[in-house]
C-alpha cells in the first residue's frame, strides 16, 4: 500500500505547492496539516475521549482526542474531519455537524526526536445532544482501542496537571480556547443575553414601509402578489448563499421563537441580520452552535436497540467566513489563482463571474447524494487536476429559481405594463438560463407605475474577491413627480465625467445618460440584512455598464425615514450649534441621488500597464466594494459643488450639502468597518478631517470650514478615481489601511451617539406586502 502523502506548508501555514510521504514529513519537521475534532454532549457537558492504540507512533496508550488525523495532499479539511470520524468511530456525519472552532498549531519532538510534529491543526467541535451508546461505536483497532465520556471541566484539570494518561495540550495557551468556548456555552446566564441582545435591537429604529396602490389596477395588483411570493422565494437562496447551515438555524429559531423572551429576541435579532453575525458589531456572533438547530440521524452509526440516534446542532463557525457560500471555507487565494491559471478564457469568466459559486470535487457526492439537482452537476464536471471547479447559479439554486421563475412568468402575463411584462418574463427565463444580460437591459427600460428589482446583484457577502453577486428583491411604486424633479442629474452624466478631476486617460469615452427612478418602497428580501439600503445603481455588470450605462432608483420613503429617526438626532448631538440648521432632507437626499449617479462614471473597464483590459473590480477584488463606495459618495459631493457652479442647482445648497454630507458620515460609521459603506465613509472623514475641512470643537461638536473643504473633497475624489484608473489594489489597501480606522474625535464622537442612544438603522415592516400574500 503507497504512504500518504501530506502537503508540505510554510511557517505561517500557506500550502508550497510540495507534497512529500508521512514517514518524511515527520523526520524532517515539515510544516503539515491536520484536523481535530471533539464531540462534545451537551446534556452531560461532557467530552468523548479516544485511548491510542498501543501500535502508534505518537503518544501510544493514551486517551486523547474524539477523532484527528492528517490532511491527505489535496484534500480538503472538512472531508478529512469526516472520514477520520467514519475511520476511526465509525459515525458517518454531514458536514454541518462539524464547526471549526480555531487552528491550532503543535509543534513538539518525540521518540528521541524521531518523531517531529508540526502541525497545523483545524479543530473541530460536534454538538451532540445526547451521549451516543458506547455499543454504537465501530472502532478502528490498529488506531483506537477504547472510547469513554469525561466531563470537560474534569479533563481540563487533568491536562492542566499533566497527567501522564492523556496525550498532553496547554490548556494554558492556544489550546485553553476549547474549553472556554464549551464553558461559555454551558454557563449561559439567560437575564445578560436578553439585555445584550435587547441593547442590539434599539439601535434600530422600527418603521412601516407602505405606498398607495390606488393607481394600479385589480389585474396589477394580483401581478404584484405574485411578484411578492417570488420576492419571498430570493429570501430562501439568500440565507444559502450567507452559509450552507444557515437555513436550518432560521426555520430553528423561528420554530422556538415562543418559547422564552430570549428565544424571541434571538429571533428578531437574526431576522435584522439574516445570519447570526451582527452587522453593527464588525460581525461579531449574537448566536452560537448551541442555540442552532437539532438534527436527528438515526442511520450514523450501527443500529442500537431501543436507540433512535444521533441527535447534534446544525454548526456554523463564529467567525463569519469572508467567502460566505460561495466558495469551499478551507479555500484560500493562492489555490484559487492557482486553478484559475489552468482555466481557458471561457472558463476563467464562468469562474470569476457574478453568478456562478466555487465547489470542491471531492465534496460533490456527498452534497450530490443529499440533492437531487446537484447530482446532474457532478455528471457535467470534466477531468482536471484541480479539486475546484464552478458551478452557475441556475443549477446550484435550481428548486429555488424554478419556483421564483414561474412566479415571475405568472405575473409577467397579468401585467398591464408592456415594459414590466418583458422585465418579468425575461427575469424568470434568466433564472433558469444564468444569462442576465436581456433582463438588465429590459431592466433599465423598465417605465411602469410598479417597479420592480430581483435577481443576483450586488457583491458585497463575498469578503474574498468580491466577485459573487447575492440575490435580492426590491418592490415599489414609482413616485412620478420625484422622478420628474430628478432628470437633471441623469442627463448630465457626461458633463460630470468629461471633467472629473482625474487625468483624461483614465476617463471613459462613452457615457451615456442614467435613468433615475423615485420609488416609494413596499417590499425588499434577499441581500438586505441589517443597515438598509437607500438607493442602489445598477446593473453592475461592466459590459452592460460599457454598452448601456446604469439606472438608479431611490427609495424615497427609506430616505425619509433615515432622516427623521437617524439623521437630524445624529445632527442635534454631533453638529455644532451654528451649522446645525443647515441639515436638511433636500440636500441629502440630493446627496444620494449624485451618489448613484457617480456610481456610472469614472473607470470601470480599465487598461493595465501591460496593456491587458481588465476591470476595476477584478483588480481591487475584495477592496473594490468599499473604494467604490467611498468613490461615489466623494465624487457626489463634487459634482453637487461642479452643479452649483454650473448655475444647475440653487447656490444656496452649498453650506447645507457639506454640513448635511458631515452628519451623514456617522450615520454610515456606525455600520462598522466590516461593511463597505461604513468603510468607505471613515476613509473620507479622516481625509476631510486631516485637510482641516471637518473641524472638532471642544464641546465635542463638528463643523465644516467652508474655506477648506472643496480643495479636501477634490483631492480625495482624484486620490481614488486615480487608483480606480490604475487598478492599483497596492495603493488602494494604503489608501484604506491610513483612513479607515476610529480616531480620537470620532470614537469620542460616537461614544457620544450610543450614550444618548441614537439609532444606527431602522428596521421597517411591510404591512401591504403582507396583505398581498394572503
């Protein structure tokens, strides 16, 4: 039989692209990768334990870890977790028994030093509710001769005395966080959590969203129904995109929602975030594996009389993976690149599109096995040497789309609008085709009284390149007078860009005119977790960008509520009391307008030095979501001042857009520096603040100098739409590595807002959707 091969890493951990057999890895002290997994009881808080067989080569005779093992070269983590259990205990479970806790890193010598372990370790934790029946076990003789229960507090102090019957791990150090993690979750004092988690729900203001329909007619009305349902439908794929397990952990909650009021605050809470990370809180976990899920499996292990199975939490990691679901969680940049180097052009553009997700070969059975519809990809994939391969969205989301499409189909043929029906009709059969190009462009022709937004947008849950587009919805009723007011701005796109303060080899040549649309917001669903979207510009698909430009649409009624309930109380803490009356809704909501519309101008498709045509967002990759951002917003307050000066908009708006642009920069802060908008917005008020353009007061209070700030705004907008120009990501990270950080007189400023207790966001509710659904 050949000896196994591991893949020879790095110091730090990176894979060199070496692998070399065991017997060598261990003689010569390779840094190497292997997993750990614990099985924890929740009911006995108690820890299974295996006794080595007495044949190892490595601590033999002593009781150690549930399950661990190498990481064969190529292999993926969680397969290796997986098949060590099933090996080893003989217990075959699915991968959402398993959460990584952390990685941890053993480097010792034995069997006088010819045995040197460095060793990369993924240390996985399985929840189990209940002690699985010593009976039920198949253990692999020649690695295990036993397995018992150990109460985990009663195994630390063991391993804190070095007790010479277990294989020995400092507890002390990196080690001691497994047992801290189980402690936390086994002392849960039910009184903190509801007071924390009530404390994370004020900071949303909650609001009702809702327009008249009295402008449609019955045949609309009924088409807007099912354009809901559909809507409801983007939901469920959002919560899969976010991660694998995270459907089971809503229907969950939902489920218990009743059962206690911290049940019912665990419950809003998620709904606000859709996942149990915490937008506001830099991501941060409000949930843990052991308020997930319980599922049953009663075929794991060889059947026991009398016993119904294994029953474990549906796990999810407390650090939210920056790959969300799009791509496996143990991948990482170098072997992405790597694959993709091997790809055709064609294939490289499937891979780096906006509507396809990065799976594993080796985890496609598996996942094939559980579903139906994955089983006809894993007929497609052809040969290769790489263990990724991608898969578009209208086979991974298939039962889900099917569903969406033949709603959207149902109402494309009730609607009265011939711009709406060939929307809704295109939508659907893009759903189910993966080409999205006619239904962005119908899209952006849209010219109907309900307004309509659904489909795989904007990139923000993928953390890692920002390629993935997650699905979302928005429903609306178009606001005609606002529409009409806002003309002006889409029609002068070209102006804007021809003069841009930006060298003219980076500004684009075609540019066309950008439809700006007023809705008044009924319904949204998908990618619309935690602060809530104002305003977007789409499509952002460069080739539509290049041949057609974007449309905008305003959400109106959001607007308004951000500014009655965030805004102006933000403006009466913060603002100082002589510029306090310049804060106004025209001018942020103008604001906002020249925000989208600067989000079509400037470098999209770019040339590289080396001559090679590419775009902005695959140069800066996981940096653009937040340069991009802060690009339209700075860029919008120049073309408001350029306006102006112009003789387009009133003079009178100058000292109310700055002073209003200073209240709305805390507004987006307090979203965090994990979220693109709240980044963007602290890189420009510690430029703005640096150039003496924001002025801090000793009262704690803000104001703008008017003498200073149209050279500050200036020079940030050429600093980033240069590097935009460039597809310079080196500059870009110094550029958000310098700025985004909390200064002193921001942190105080903010520290400030949370005392008074000034909401973040609102949360709002949607009464007509609801009627329309029943």
């Amino acid at each position: 039989m050949a000896e196994e091969h591991f893949d020879v890493l790095t110091k730090s951990g990176e894979k060199t692209g070496v692998s070399k057999p065991r017997s060598e890895i261990h003689r010569d002290g390779d840094y190497h990768r292997a997993v750990h997994v614990w099985i924890f009881v929740e009911s006995t808080q108690e820890l299974l334990l295996q006794l080595r067989s007495d044949d190892k080569d490595s601590w033999p005779g002593q009781w150690d870890i549930s399950s661990a093992g190498h990481i064969s070269a190529g292999d993926p983590s969680i397969i290796s977790a997986q098949r060590e259990m099933e090996e080893e205990l003989g217990i075959k479970l699915p991968k959402d028994a398993f959460e990584k806790i952390f990685v941890f890193l053993q480097e010792c010598v034995t069997n006088n030093g010819k045995f040197i372990n460095n060793e990369f370790n993924d240390v996985y934790l399985v929840t189990v509710l209940h002690p699985i029946p010593l009976d039920a076990f198949t253990l692999q003789k020649e690695e295990v001769s036993a397995v018992k229960y150990i109460p985990y507090e009663e195994y630390r102090n063991l391993l804190a005395k070095e007790d010479p019957a277990y294989v020995p791990y400092d507890v002390n150090g990196d080690y001691g966080k497994l047992f801290e993690i189980i402690r936390q979750r086994c002392q849960v004092n039910a009184e903190a959590r509801s007071l924390s988690l009530q404390k994370q729900l004020q900071r949303y203001s909650p609001v009702t969203l809702e327009a008249k329909l009295t402008e449609l007619s019955e045949v609309d009305q009924k088409a807007l129904g099912l354009i809901v349902k559909a809507a409801k439908v983007i939901d469920d794929i959002f919560y899969e995109q976010v991660w694998y397990s995270n459907p089971a952990l809503r229907d969950w909650l939902k489920e218990h929602a009743n059962a206690s009021e911290l049940d019912k605050l665990k419950w809003d809470y998620f709904l606000i975030n859709k996942s149990p990370w915490s937008s506001l809180d830099e991501n941060e976990p409000f949930l843990t594996t052991a308020d997930s899920a319980v599922k049953l499996l009663p075929e794991a292990t060889k059947l026991i009389a009398g016993w119904k199975g294994i029953e474990y939490r549906a796990a999810f990691p407390l650090t939210k993976p920056p790959g969300a679901n799009f791509y496996p969680p143990d991948m990482d940049k170098v072997e992405f690149n790597l694959w993709l180097s091997s790809l055709t052009e064609e294939q490289k553009h499937a891979a780096t599109g906006f509507f396809s997700i990065i799976k594993r070969r080796s985890e496609a059975n598996l996942d094939a096995s559980q579903s139906n519809h994955l089983a006809n990809i894993t007929k497609k994939l052809t040969d290769s040497n790489s263990d990724l391969y991608s898969a578009p969205y209208s086979e991974i989301y298939r039962p889900f789309l099917t569903k969406a499409s033949e709603l959207l189909h149902k109402a494309g043929d009730l609607a009265t609008s011939q711009s709406l029906k060939k929307l809704l009709h295109s939508k659907a059969e893009a759903f189910l085709s993966n080409d999205y190009y006619d239904s962005d462009i119908a899209w952006m022709d849209l010219d109907s009284k309900l307004d309509i937004t659904i489909g795989p947008y904007e990139t923000y849950e993928d953390e890692i390149f920002g390629y993935k587009a997650s699905f979302e919805a928005f429903i609306g009723i178009r606001d005609d007078k606002a529409t009409a007011d806002l003309k002006l701005f889409g029609d002068n796109l070209k102006l804007l860009e021809d003069n841009l303060p930006l060298d003219s080899v980076y500004k684009s040549k075609d540019v066309s005119a950008a439809p700006i649309r007023v809705i008044q917001l009924i319904y949204n669903s998908g990618d619309v977790k935690g602060p809530q979207t104002v305003a977007y510009n789409l499509p952002n698909d460069e080739k539509i960008v290049e041949d057609r430009g974007t449309s905008m649409v305003m959400l109106k009624n959001v607007q308004e509520a951000k500014f009655e309930h965030i805004l102006k109380p933000i403006a009466e803490v913060i603002i100082s009391k002589e510029q306090r009356g310049f804060v106004d809704f025209d001018s942020f909501f103008t604001h906002t307008i020249c925000h989208e519309c600067c989000h079509g101008i400037g470098p999209h498709t770019i040339t590289l030095p080396d001559g090679q045509t590419s775009t902005v967002r695959k140069e800066l990759q996981e940096l653009h979501s937040a340069m991009e951002e802060a690009k339209a917003d700075i860029v919008g307050l120049w073309a408001l001042k350029f306006l102006i000066t112009k003789g387009l908009l009133p003079k009178s708006m100058v000292e109310s857009m700055y002073v209003s642009f200073l209240a709305g920069c805390f507004r987006s802060i307090r979203f965090g520096l994990t979220e693109a908008h709240g980044k963007g917005q602290a890189l420009q008020f510690n430029w703005l603040y640096e150039k003496g353009a924001f002025v801090f007061h000793e009262d704690s209070t803000f104001s703008v100098d008017f003498t200073k700030v149209e050279d500050a705004v200036e020079s940030l907008s050429h600093e980033i739409l240069t590097i935009q120009g460039r597809g310079d990501k080196k500059a870009a990270t110094l550029l958000l590595n310098n700025y985004c950080t909390i200064t002193g007189p921001l942190k105080t400023s903010l520290e400030k807002l949370e005392s008074v207790k000034v909401p973040v966001d609102i949360s709002p509710t949607f009464p007509l959707a609801d009627a329309l659904m029943n």
